[in-house]
C-alpha cells in the first residue's frame, strides 16, 4: 500500500483510486484496515462441502478444503497444524459429526469464540446405516460407536445437498455480513440448479421397474431413500483385490436369483476383476461416486459436484429402468 501511496500523484490519482479499491479486499495489514474490508478466511473439510460453498461464496471470500482429494475422507486424523489452521480461520464448514468424527474434540481444542462453526447438516434428519460393517476399520473411537451407526452421506441426495447449501448460507451470512445479500442470492441461483438435478433423477427413476441397485460402498441410502429405490450393499468387494471364489459363488447366485446385472464400484475397478466378475458371475460393474474427495486436475478439468452426480445418474439408469 505504501508503495502504492508514493505513486500517487495526481496524474495518476485516478488509477490509485482504482487500485485502492481492487486492494481492499486483500490487504488487511494497511493502516486503513479498519475501514478496508477485510477477506474472511473459510476452511471447508471435504469436497462437497467445499463446492458447495465456493458456490455461494465465489471469489469473495478466502476457501480452502481440509481433506485432500485421494485421502480416505472417514478416517481423516487432524494434525497438530490442522487444528491450528481452524482456529486461525474465521469460518470453519462441515457435513456433520457423523461424517468429520473428530469435529467435537477438536471444537473443544479450540477457542470457539474466534471462529464461526457451520455444521451444513444441521436440521437434516439423519438414517441408521444399512451396513453398519462398512466403516468400522476407520473407527479409532470404540465408545462412540453410536454416531458410526448413523449413515453421514446426506450430500448424495441432491434434495438435502440443497438443504446443506441453505444452512451453510445462513451460517456465512453471520460470518461476512458485508457480503450477505450476494451469498443469498449465489446460493439461490446454485439451489435452482440442484433443483434441476434433483427432476432429473426424479424423471428418469419416475416409472422404473426396477428399483433396485448393488453397491460396494453403502454411499446412497439418502438418495435411494429420495426416489423410492433401494440399495444393496456388497460388503467384501474392493475395486482393487479380487473376489474369492466363494464370494464369486455367492455373488453369482446372488445375481441369477435377483436379475442383477451390474455392480457398482466408488471408482474404477481394475480391468482384471471387472473381467473375472463378468466371466464367473456375468455380472458387468458400473462406478457410483460417493463424491468423498474429487482431485485438483479433475477440478480443473470442470468436474464438480453437479457433474458427478449426473454421471452418477447415467450410472444408476443401467439398472434403474
Ligand atoms: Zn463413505
């Protein structure tokens, strides 16, 4: 700013206005600061909440996303320096105490006074996992094992990803009142196209046959539960390690005797398994993703969480119809 300053002379006055007000928005260490507005400092956990909120915030504010793509979002362990990076932050985002697990211990590591906590789910009703196995590796915390018999991926149904955009909004409005009425109106025009994701999926389970679909990874009983389908979850199945031959006996009775002709898989399962699944079983796998963590380059690459959900849709049209 200083520098800036000196450049000031009346020639170039008009262009140091301009540059003054294109600086106020960063620069918080001037002498005008208390004047200046100031950048509010927003640390997300995982992906979806992340995109959720760059939706609503956009440019305006300072986001970052805790859990890094390819990090097993359920397991996630807060360093020292994690801890440190929230209560520095003014904003803290997550999905619920069922999904961060660690959220409550840390909130009580820190001075909760200095940082605005939003927990998106608030409000949103929560359901008992179908397969309370699914998880269990990831739990450090036996006594708790309450909350990990609750299903967290309320983001999967796109009627409650909305729900979650709401709360975190109202949250922000708190946080960066300055930039209120804009967040309103960012998440009004992001509700209004998770509106039109959600007739999507409406339209095309609408007069399916079957309802059915088997998954590897229990990721989405909110979105069964939202158009009226059912999920089965395979447990024992790894999009990595081959399937024993008892469980490819199992899985291929199970296939014949259900008219069950795909699998999916959180990801791509290597080419190996997918051939021996549809040679011994005749059983073909499709991929669902559970959305826990999209990478730098596929963001880049404009994938987000409307993207993947409308691959997800295809996906699921294989064996909804
Ligand atoms: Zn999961």
């Amino acid at each position: 700013m200083k520098k800036i300053k000196r450049l000031a002379i009346p020639i170039l006055g008009v262009l140091f206005l301009l540059l003054l007000s294109a600086c106020g928005n960063t620069d918080s260490g001037s002498e005008k600061s208390n004047e200046a507005k100031k950048t509010v400092k927003i640390i997300t956990t995982f992906y979806p909440i992340y995109d959720f909120t760059k939706n609503i915030v956009q440019d305006n504010a300072e986001i970052s996303m805790l859990i890094p793509a390819g990090t097993e979002s359920h397991g996630f362990e807060p360093s020292a320096k994690v801890v440190a990076a929230i209560q520095d932050a003014d904003v803290f985002i997550y999905n619920s105490d069922e999904m961060e697990t660690w959220v409550p211990s840390t909130l009580e590591a820190i001075d909760t006074t200095k940082v605005i906590v939003i927990n998106a789910s608030e409000g949103i009703e929560f359901i008992e996992k179908e397969d309370s196995k699914e998880h269990e590796e990831d739990d450090e915390h036996g006594e708790e094992e309450h909350s990990h018999a609750i299903d967290p991926h309320v983001w999967l149904s796109p009627v409650l990803a909305q729900a979650e955009v709401k709360t975190i909004q109202m949250g922000l409005a708190k946080a960066d009142k300055e930039n209120a009425a804009l967040y309103q109106k960012n998440a009004e025009k992001y509700i209004q196209e998770l509106t039109e994701l959600d007739q999507e999926f409406k339209a095309a389970f609408e007069n399916a046959e079957n309802r059915t679909f088997v998954t590897q990874h229990a990721a989405f009983a909110y979105l069964a539960k939202q158009y009226g389908l059912t999920q089965v979850s395979i447990s024992g199945l790894s999009s990595e390690t081959e399937p024993s031959p008892a469980k490819l006996a199992e899985l291929s009775n199970y296939a014949k005797k259900n008219n069950v002709n795909y699998i999916y898989f959180e990801n791509n399962a290597s080419s190996k398994i997918a051939e021996t699944l549809a040679a011994e079983a005749d059983i073909e796998l499709a991929v669902l993703d559970p959305i826990e963590g999209v990478s730098q380059k596929e963001q880049d690459a404009g994938v987000d969480y409307i993207q993947v959900m409308k691959n997800n849709l295809e996906s699921l049209k294989k064996s909804i119809q």
